[in-house]
C-alpha cells in the first residue's frame, strides 16, 4: 500500500516545479551574475580562518561554483557533505576536505559528486545548505532524507546559511521538531536574517 503524501511533501512538489521554472525563466544573464559572490554582509561574518562547508547543487538549486573559487581565492579552507561514511549507518552525513579543481569527487549514495572517503573528514565553522523551500523565520524545508538537520544538529556553533532563489520563499514552513533552522537565508535578491523584516 502506498503511504500518502503529508502536507510538507505537496509543498515540497510544489516548491520544486516553482524553482524549475523560476530557473529555466531567468534571463541568461541573470543566472551567469546570480550567486557570483557573497554579499559583503554575509562575507564579514566568516571568520578569516573559517572552514566554510558547500555543496554540489543538483538541478535548479541555487549554484555554488563561483562562490567555491571565490572564497578559495581568499584563502578559505572548504569542505563538502559526504554520504554513507559509516557501513552500519546508510543515512550519517558527515563533512570532508574540498579543494576546487583539484580534488577528486565521486558519485556517492544519492548519485550526488562527494569526496572520497578517505579524504579528511572535518568540522565546518560555517555550512552553505540548499534547500526546497524557505519562511521568513528560517525556516527550511529539505529534500526530505534529514541528512543535513542530523548533521547541523551536531553542529551547534556553525553558521548555518541557506542558498536559495527568491521564488522558493513561502509563508510559512510547517517546521518539525528535528528541523534546524538557518542564522541566514541568502537569495539573489536579498539576506534574510533571524529577526530581520
């Protein structure tokens, strides 16, 4: 029997279909100058030593290359999630050293490009997270698994920051009690901050 859909899961569907074609709307040259750089309210939280957690975006989620080479450029240490680092655990989530264009990636569990597993597992001071969608308390809504709430959950003092497109924004996100929310949501319209307007 199949289960049926909750409510985050409709919203989740929704959300996506709306990112898509926000994306595949934009101006080419609105999505070459989106998410180039970090805004500079959000660069003078990162510490000069900050090791600085990313991702591979996967479709239309908001894109990390340019920011990758950026604070690369600036001497930032960064690192990216890896999946399935532990046999007895399928879903543990942990963070490894990254160098761009230099480093080797590989497919990992959920066919997403992760480190090797024997590169150097290391703890983020401030983590990039994607996300499906996003409320104006910082709230996020995941793809679903809770990869990263379990790992931010373990993380208390890192920075946590989503990346996302302005259309991912919703009223409200009905938030679960495992949910973690971010101390930044940054879009290629504006910084969300927590009890911002």
């Amino acid at each position: 029997m199949t289960q049926p859909l909750s409510d985050r899961d409709h919203l989740r569907a929704l959300l996506r279909g709306r990112r898509k074609a926000f994306v595949a709307g934009l101006p080419a040259s609105v999505r070459t100058l989106a998410f180039r750089v970090l805004p500079s309210p959000v660069m003078a939280l990162l510490p000069p030593d900050a090791r600085v957690a990313l991702y591979r975006p996967v479709g239309s989620e908001a894109p990390t290359d340019a920011i990758a080479h950026s604070l690369a450029d600036l001497g930032f240490s960064l690192c990216l999630p890896r999946l399935g680092g532990k046999p007895d655990n399928p879903h543990f989530m942990d963070f490894a050293a990254w160098v761009p264009d230099e480093d080797l990636l590989v497919p990992g569990p959920s066919r997403i490009l992760q480190p090797e597993f024997d590169a150097e597992a290391v703890t983020p001071d401030v983590a990039f997270v994607p996300l499906v969608g996003f409320d104006a308390a910082l709230n996020r809504l995941g793809q679903g698994a809770g990869h990263y709430d379990r790992a931010l959950e373990t993380l208390p003092d890192t920075l946590k920051i989503g990346l996302a497109w302005s259309a991912q924004q919703v009223d409200h996100i009905p938030a679960e009690s495992w949910d973690v929310p971010l101390d930044l949501i940054v879009t290629e319209q504006r910084v969300f901050e927590r009890g911002g307007a």
